[in-house]
C-alpha cells in the first residue's frame, strides 16, 4: 500500500486502536521501555507514535520526539500527552520515510509496530539511521516471519489479507536488517505469544568528518 492509503487506514483505526491493541500488547511495551534503560537527558525518537500508547511509560528526564503519518493518530497522541501534562514529550505529523528533521540528532530511534505496517521499510530504515547519531541505538519491537516452516508458510498465506488491513506478516527481521549499518546488539521474544521481536541494535554508520 501506498502512505496515503497508510494513512486512511490507521487514521481509520484511531478511534478503535487502542480498545484493540492496547491490553494485548502492553506487557511488550513495558519490556521495551524496561530495554531502553535511558539516562537523564537521552533524546528520543518514536517512529509511528500512533495513540500514544508508550507515551506515559518513558521517564520524565528524557526529551521525546513521536512522530506519525496518520492525523487522526497524531491528534489521539497529542490529547493523551496533554491529559497527561507530558511536558517532556513533543509530537508531530510526518512521513517517517521523509522525516523533516536533522542528521544525528537523537541518542535512540525506537519503532513499534511500524516496519512491517509501512509501504517502504527501507526508506523507513534509512531515515531512523540519518537521524540517530552514529554509535546511538535503534530499537525494533515487532513481528516479524517465524523460521518454523509450518508457521513460516502460515504467514506468508495471511500476508496478502494482512496487507490490506495495514501491516504484513512475510518479513523476515533478517530481510528487514540486509544491507543496513546496524549490529544487533540484543534480540528477545516478547508477548503476547512470544510471536513478536524486542531487537536493539547499535548506530554502526560512520562519523560524520568535521573538517
């Protein structure tokens, strides 16, 4: 699918969102938060913020940027932010594979159910990249393909129904790490089911010269 049918579909689900996935996929979100471990200061970037559901988790010392495609999400996102009285936290609307924002700026780019719910995960990849300072940590929490081969060719089958209601199930975190300058640094199955993917990798990109 295309960003705009991206986001007719999740703008779609903004009202349903988080009675569907909220519950379910709490105890994931609590252990990437657990995972990211951040110190006083770290700014952060949160690739398809949806609702704003990890919003009231992260610790009040670090800045935090969310991003999202989807206005409907974004406008969900900002209410519960200011319900909340997040001062730590600032939101905005944007394409994640077009980010408006500046080389290396942020210390950790996390994504949550996001790689395998975009058009282009490469572009996606290659902003979180662009934007985290070499050396920073990228984090993935999602699902990705099953190397069983019954499961395997199970998702694969789903993949096309998956599909048209906003996200795949035939990637594989080895398809979706080809070629990128990331070195995995921690890799754990989280709930619900163990069928999803706590990944922390490493920035591995070069320095930027300063001369």
């Amino acid at each position: 699918m295309d960003a705009a049918r991206i986001e007719r579909v999740y703008s779609f689900y903004a009202g349903v969102y988080d009675h569907l996935f909220g519950p379910v996929f709490q105890s994931s979100r609590e252990a990437l938060i657990e995972r990211l471990d951040a110190c006083a200061g770290t700014r952060i970037l949160e690739v398809g913020v949806g609702t704003g559901l990890l919003l009231p988790l992260y610790p009040s010392n670090v800045e935090v940027c969310g991003i999202d495609l989807a206005g409907r999400m974004i406008e969900r996102a900002q209410a519960r932010a200011k319900r909340l009285e997040l001062s730590h936290i600032a939101l905005a609307r944007m394409d994640a594979g077009r980010m408006a924002l500046p080389d290396d700026c942020f210390d950790t780019v996390l994504a949550a159910y996001v790689v395998t719910a975009v058009p282009d995960y490469r572009a996606v990849l290659r902003e979180m990249l662009r934007v985290c300072r070499p050396g920073g940590r990228v984090m993935l929490l999602n699902h990705f393909t099953n190397g069983n081969g019954f499961l395997a060719a199970c998702e694969r089958a789903v993949s096309p129904l998956c599909t048209y209601l906003g996200f795949r199930t035939d990637l594989s975190l080895e398809q979706v790490l080809a070629g990128m300058p990331l070195a995995v640094v921690h890799h754990e199955r989280v709930s619900p089911l163990g069928m999803w993917h706590l990944v922390e990798c490493r920035n591995a990109k070069p320095a930027r010269s300063m001369a």
